[in-house]
C-alpha cells in the first residue's frame, strides 16, 4: 500500500474539498484538523489537534509520502491590529513543520498560500508569478513570511515546494460565515431574508475561483515530477468582476433581490485584485474550466439542498 499524503487544515473549506478529491483517487491520508468533522469515505486517519511544535509534525512525518499544508486561522479582517496572533496560530506552525521536515527533505512540500491579498496593489494589467507581491494585512504578510521561509528550507535542504496562490475561492460546501467569502454570506443573507453588510462602496474588483478547478490544480502539483526548489503558481480565473456586479449576477442566478447596506472601505482591503495563471498553463496545461456564472449556479443549488 503506498504511503500515505499528511494534509493540514483538512477540516476546512478547501481542506474538506482536497480530502474528497484525494479519496476518490484511492488516496490514502492522514487528515490533520484543530477541529473535529465528518471525513466521510476513504482510507483517511483523522488527527483532530493543533499542530504547533516540531514534535507535533516528526511521527507523521516519517511515514508519509507528501505534505499538503492549507491550514489557516485568519483571513485580512481577523488579522487587522493582531500582527502576534498571526505569527503565533499560522507563521510560527508552518515554520515548526519546515523544521521538522529537515530530517526528511526528500518529502514534496505543497502550501497553500493567497493571491488575492499578496496582489493587492492596484495595477492596470493582471499579476504573474513574476509580479511583485504587497500586503495590505497582517494575514497576507504572514503568508509572505511563509513563502520566505518554505524558499529558505529549499535553498538550505535541497527541498521540494510548491506554493499556489488562489484569488477567492468559492463553491459547494463553503458555508456562510463572518470574513470567510462574500459568495456564501450573500447567499445566506438571501436564505434569511438579511442586508448584507459591504465595506467600501461596492467598486472593488475580485478574481473568483470555483473550488472543482483549485482541486484540480492541486492534484496536478501533487501528481508532478519531484524536482529540488522553489516554485510558485497562481491559480485564478483569470477574470475579475467588482462587487455590485458580482451581486447583479447572484441575483439574476437566484431570482431575489439583494438587500445590501454599504460602509466605508478598509485598510485591509485591496481595491482591485487582478491575476494570471501563466505557469500553471505553461507548466501543467491547466486553466480554469468553470465561469463565475456557472460556478455560482451550482453553489446556489448546492446552498439550497445541504441539510444544515
């Protein structure tokens, strides 16, 4: 039987969706989660606890075959004002894991990073991987920091990583919660009867990703040839829609009427986001397969059919 993948943040959104895409390829996984949730079929071992120090991440990994890390436990709002908590709960882990895995390099590494806060500078045309990278949040400079750091751990151990930068990622099973996609809290706003409350006036532009093309590109990175160093890959529609016209579409998807209240923008919040996937097209021929139409269509009926 082959070893085993170790996948921290399973118990997340895009964790959760990982999980069922390694399982229906036979994966077998080791599923690390601060909470516990239902990892449904497959050959998964649930470990449902937080990791933080070396000794934590060492017994696991000594018999996997490959890290997928795409724990996270802010988002740019969280983070505002709270530089120590990001370093404690996501920087100081992630660095735990990387000293860990000095004793075994060999192993591919797998993080998930952000495109949507590290392209967070407004600019006319779309953002490579070549583009330079700028945080407006304690969040996205974590998640800079730690890139820095999985760099050091190749440079320094002949390791093997690749990062991929997501924009905002959405999709079946995402449920609505406070600072965690504007797609599931509009569409809960819509189920309740609610106003969505919107910083800013409703011009700020976003690149939305549906999770199905994210788990594909995943795979492709896991399935490719373990080769020694650094490599980053954006992964986005390559497409971005402001705010009112994204809830134009969802109410035209939805047939109601949106009740919305605007408020003053952010700090954290970047005013456009605009990204390319060229190294993923180039590198493994992946583009994005689902419009934002169609992607919030199946979200829509996933949203209404869920038991909750």
């Amino acid at each position: 039987m082959a070893e085993p993948i170790l996948l921290i943040g399973a118990g997340g959104f895009v964790g959760r969706r990982a999980l069922e895409a390694f399982a229906r390829r036979g994966e077998s996984v080791v599923a690390v989660s601060r909470s516990a949730f239902d990892v449904g079929a497959g050959d998964v071992e649930p470990l449902f606890r937080a990791m933080r120090e070396v000794s934590d991440y060492a017994p696991l990994l000594a018999r996997v075959r490959a890290v997928v890390h795409i724990a996270s436990a802010s988002t740019p709002g969280s983070s505002a004002g709270k530089p120590i908590q990001e370093l404690d709960e996501n920087v100081r882990p992630t660095v735990a894991l990387l000293e860990a895995m000095q004793a075994r390099p060999e192993l591919p590494l797998i993080y998930v990073s952000s495109g949507g806060t590290l392209y967070s500078r407004a600019r006319d045309d779309a953002a490579d991987e070549l583009a330079a990278v700028y945080s407006r949040s304690y969040h996205g400079a974590g998640k800079i920091a730690a890139e820095h750091f999985i760099e050091a751990w190749c440079n320094q151990f002949a390791g093997s990583a690749t990062v991929l930068r997501p924009s905002n990622l959405y999709g079946p099973g995402q449920e609505a919660r406070s600072g965690f996609g504007i797609v599931p809290t509009a569409f809960g706003k819509l189920v309740r009867g609610e106003t969505l409350h919107v910083w800013g006036d409703g011009s700020a532009e976003r690149d939305y990703l549906y999770i199905d093309d994210f788990t594909r590109l995943l795979l492709a990175a896991l399935d490719a040839q373990r080769l020694p160093g650094f490599r980053v890959f954006n992964a986005c529609n390559g497409t971005s829609i402001d705010l009112n016209a994204l809830f134009t579409l969802i109410e035209r998807i939805t047939g109601r009427t949106l009740l919305r209240s605007y408020d003053a923008s952010r700090p954290v919040d970047a005013s456009s986001v605009r990204m390319q996937a060229t190294r993923a097209k180039s590198t493994f021929g992946w583009t994005a397969e689902f419009g934002l139409a169609d992607g919030l269509e199946r979200t829509w009926r996933w949203f209404n059919t869920s038991p909750r």
